[in-house]
C-alpha cells in the first residue's frame, strides 16, 4: 500500500511540473504606455456583445452576440490616430430562448437574411483620463447608419498564457434607440432605449 501511495505521489508530481511551467507567466500591465503600437484582430473567443432593454416595464431583458470580427490599429503615443473596425453577425443573436432568437433574426425585427451585419467604423478617438477614451464612430444596424460614440476602457495588455499571443483588453458601453434604426416592433411596450455592453479582446496581429 505504502508502495502504491508513492508511485501516485511521483506521478502526480511528473504531471505537474509541465502544468505549471505552461501557466507560468507575467501578469498583464494596466498600463496603458505599455500596450505595443501595432494592428490588432478580434479574439472573438472571448469578446461579448450584450444588450439589454426593458421587456414590458417589468424585468430588463438579456442577449449577446457572438462571431465578432474586426481590427484595432493603435500606438499609445497617438491615441487619436486609433482606428477600430468591427463585424457582428446578426444570425449569431442569443437569448437563451430559441423561439424569441427566430424572432430577433426575422423581418419583424433585426431582419438576419436582409441585413447580415451590424458594424461599427471609428471616425474620431479622444482620450479622455488615463485609462479611458471617447470612440466616435459610424454604427450600422438594420441598413441604418448613425453616428454614436462609446466610452472605452482599457483593461490590460500581455502575453496571453493560453495563445501566447500579445492580447489587449477593452470593456466599452454603447446606448442607443432601436426606433432610430428602423427596428419599431413594440415599441413602447418593449423598451425602444437599448444599452449595449462589451467586453472585447484583440491579439496582436504584427
């Protein structure tokens, strides 16, 4: 028995010695100085596209989309030449309930088919505090072209230990009225003010 216990100590031992030389790594810099100029793509892995609007006065309603695409250029000695370019598929929309997401998809609503993309393009980057910016840009939906701006902010830059690839982080939120884009099913009975929030990562393309 004695033998027996041993024999699993060392192995376990064996195994985790590489685990943790895996893990092994620097943690990521909130400094935003730090972040290496350079493009950058989506890492849609672990990018969330949420939005919440109120559902009949009585609860605030949730979903997400997933799939995102897009590039950052930036160089954190000229933050005001950053642009953002960013894809979100339409026929990605979740909520958890499978009827309502055909719903959302249909021409009643977000119309997936006829309006595949919702896209977002920076015109406009203003740094705004040491970790935060005002990006200005033209947000598409449902055919409809507006301007919005959304307060970014910067999370953190690194290696990531899992893709070793040099990954910046952002969380931005964005509020809007479903109306201005033509999407009027319901309103006012549900909510025509949206709130969108996002968490975005990007790895470091060159």
């Amino acid at each position: 028995m004695t033998l027996r216990i041993a024999s699993i100590v060392a192995a376990t031992a064996l195994f985790a010695l590489p685990l943790s030389t895996a893990f092994a790594q620097t943690a990521p810099s909130t400094d935003p100085s730090k972040v290496p100029a350079g493009t950058y793509a989506v890492e849609p892995g672990h990018t969330r596209v949420l939005f919440a609007v109120s559902h009949m006065g009585f609860t605030t309603y949730y979903g997400d989309f997933t799939g995102v695409s897009g590039t950052l250029t930036i160089d954190p000695d000229k933050v005001g030449a950053t642009s953002l370019s960013i894809s979100i598929p339409v026929a990605s929309v979740s909520t958890t309930n499978a009827k309502l997401d055909g719903e959302l998809k249909s021409p009643q609503w977000l119309d997936a088919t006829a309006f595949p993309v919702i896209t977002f393009k920076s015109t406009k980057v203003t740094r705004t505090g040491e970790d935060t910016a005002d990006v200005t840009g033209d947000f598409t939906l449902h055919g409809v072209t507006q301007s919005i701006t959304l307060p970014v902010k910067f999370n953190a830059v690194g290696v990531n230990m899992m893709s070793r690839k040099v990954t910046v982080g952002f969380d931005a939120t964005a509020h809007i009225k479903r109306s201005d884009y033509g999407v009027k099913t319901y309103v006012p009975l549900i909510g025509d003010d949206v709130s969108v929030i996002i968490s975005a990562a990007f790895e470091k393309a060159n």
